[in-house]
C-alpha cells in the first residue's frame, strides 16, 4: 500500500489495537475501529491475533460477533467513496465489502493467504468463506501452493491470480557487519507453531556438532510452544549451541540476518493440515544475501529453485536437515553462488515495486469492468 499510495489515495480500515484512531503513515490513511464496549475490554485484535486470542474466554468470543457488526457499520460509512476495497482476511473482514458492493456498488478484491482456507474447514465455516471470496471480482492468492488450496476449497478458480507477498529490498539488504570467523551461525525466524518445524531443526543439531563442533543456531521468534523448545534444546544439552531470542525490533533482525552463515526455514504441514502459505522470512534472509535451505512445502517453492536459489530438504526429516547444514558449511563456494542468485531473485521477481504494479493493474481491471 505504501508503494500504491505513491500515485492513488489509499485508505486503510483496520481494528483498534492500541493509540491514535486515525493518523497517515507514509501516505496511507489509516483509520482503526472501536468493536467492543467498555473499550477497556477489548481483546480479539493485536498482540498474538484473533485466532489465539479467541481462546481466552467466552467475553472474546462474544467480541467475534461485535467486531462483524462494527466492522460493517464502519465499512459503509467510511468507505463508500472508494472505487474498489481490497479484503485481507475474508473471514471477518469480508463482511463489510460485500455489504458496499451490494448497496454501493463498489467491486472487491480478496487475497487469500491459505491459512483462511484450513481455518475455514477446522471450524466447519467453509460455506461462509466460499460465499465471501466467490462475491469478489478477483482472488489473489500469494503462492501458486495456496491456489491449490483454494480450488480445492471451491473457491473460484476463474477469478484467481498468483501476486507474491514481497520484501522491502531497500531495508532488507546486505549489510557489513562483524562475523565471529570461528562460528558458523545458522538462523531461523517465525513464530514459534507447530508448522514452522523447529522441533526438528533442534532436533538435527547434535548430528551436526558431532562433525562441526562451531555450529551455532539461533530461532528469532515468540510463540506457543516456546516453552516446549527450550525444554527440548535442555533435554539434548544444547544449552550453549542452541539460543531461542524473542521477537525483536526490525532493525535488530537486519543485523542478526546480516550476522549469519545460513538460514533455514524447516516448515511442515501441521496435524490440521496447515502449512506455510509462502515463507517471507526467505525472502528477508536471501534479501541480506545468505543462503537458504527450506522445506518443499506450501509455498516455499515459489521462491526456492532446488540447488539454485537455494537448497530443499523434505519436512521433518531430521537426517536431511543435517546432510544440507553440513554440506553447506563445507562448500561455501558453492553456498555463495546459491545466495547471489537467491539475492538477484528477490531484487526481480519479489519486490514490493513489481508487487504493487500488479496491485494496481488489478484495480484497474476492475474498476474499469465496473464502469461497464
């Protein structure tokens, strides 16, 4: 949206979280709605987000149903001089853009990122999330993997097209800073799920001290099952090889992208059959110039060309994981021409510019259908 706003008017309806209720950021107008009374007692939206924070009582719940109706009124009254909305997160935020399409007329969009799709059949609401994103002129889906999610899901396959999520290329980048020459630093990034696969990333360590007693991981994240993963590194006494850090500033993880040898994204499908929709942490990694082992999974293979971009393992396979950290910490020039290319990617094919274009065509497509 930042790029977008640079020559349209971009406006931005969002849930209360915390601060100022409207203010510009770097050009888009930003207006956040209140969705329960007493405001003190608002609790669904922010910190952790709405699916786990829906679990903390029967008075976040009862807010799923306030923030609807709110989400609606709000939508029509200040919204209804768009000329075309673009829905994230159709279930809740759909609602609204389809009561101004079919009171104003106004034509949406809806990007799908893939875990709507599996949340949707977890909680039998299928039917609701068809009848939403079917309602748009358009579904962009971020990976050709959530594509396949979403026909399956019967979403429809004529109104679908494949844009990227992308990666500001002008933050994430290559930087120099200092290296401990006698540590091979490996990192990881995400939060801490069950379908980012940390376990076994954890897991495949002892095997790779065993032959590069210099390897050090670090996981950058927050999550669920942290406390599981600190128990795990404890139970294998990886106490000093292992390190989880919380979430950290943007400007921190530049640095410790930039302080690393190798990033490795372990994702899996998860026991609800959730998996990664595309992986953005690559393309931050491969933006600061490190090489990269993901697992084939979801969409990881958009942005990972096996052994020329970067490096596949299969997922949960502990003994593969450590084959390629190992073979990467032993051809580091190979390693290097795998993260050119990598870098050289991300700078062409999934930068927030190119991404936004095709945003724009999108809208103009339907606005100009619309007119007819």
């Amino acid at each position: 949206m930042k790029e977008i706003a640079k020559g349209h008017e971009v406006h931005v309806l969002a849930p209360y979280t915390g601060g100022e209720t409207e203010y510009t950021l770097e050009g888009v107008h930003v207006e956040r709605f209140h969705y329960f009374y007493p405001r003190r007692f608002e609790k669904l939206s922010g910190r952790a987000g709405m699916i786990d924070n829906v679990k903390e009582g029967f008075l976040v719940k009862i807010q799923v149903l306030t923030f609807l109706f709110f989400n609606v009124i709000h939508s029509i009254l200040k919204l209804r001089q768009m000329d075309v909305i673009h829905v994230h997160w159709s279930i809740p935020n759909g609602l609204g853009a389809f009561f101004l399409k079919k009171i104003y007329g106004i034509p949406y969009i809806t990007t799908v990122y893939g875990e709507e799709v599996h949340l949707s059949k977890r909680y039998h609401m299928l039917f609701v999330l068809r009848w939403l994103v079917n309602n748009s002129s358009k579904i962009i889906t971020i990976s050709n993997a959530t594509q396949k999610f979403c026909l399956e899901a019967g979403l429809d396959g004529d109104k679908i097209e494949v844009i990227p999520f992308g990666v500001d290329t002008d933050f994430f980048r290559p930087l120099e800073v200092y290296n401990d020459e006698n540590i091979f630093q490996i990192l990881s990034v995400g939060y801490l799920i069950e379908r980012k696969g940390f376990e076994y990333l954890i897991r495949a360590m002892p095997q790779v001290l065993e032959e590069h007693e210099n390897a050090r991981l670090k996981i950058v994240g927050s999550g669920p099952l942290e406390s599981e993963l600190k128990e795990l590194i404890y139970e294998l006494d990886l106490r000093d090889e292992v390190e989880i850090v919380k979430n950290v500033s943007d400007e921190k993880l530049l640095m410790i992208y930039n302080s690393s040898d190798l990033f490795v994204l372990p994702s899996i499908v998860d026991s609800q059959g959730n998996t990664e929709g595309l992986g953005v942490v690559l393309l931050e990694a491969m933006a600061c110039g490190l090489p990269v082992i993901g697992s084939d999974v979801g969409g990881i293979s958009d942005i990972i060309q096996d052994e020329y971009t970067g490096i596949f393992v299969p997922e949960k396979n502990i003994d593969e994981l450590f084959r390629s950290i190992t073979y990467s910490i032993k051809n580091e020039i190979s390693l290097n021409e795998i993260a050119m290319r990598g870098y050289n990617t991300v700078k062409t094919k999934f930068y927030w510019v190119t991404i936004a274009e095709c945003y724009i065509k999108s809208f103009e497509d339907i606005i100009t259908k619309n007119q007819y």
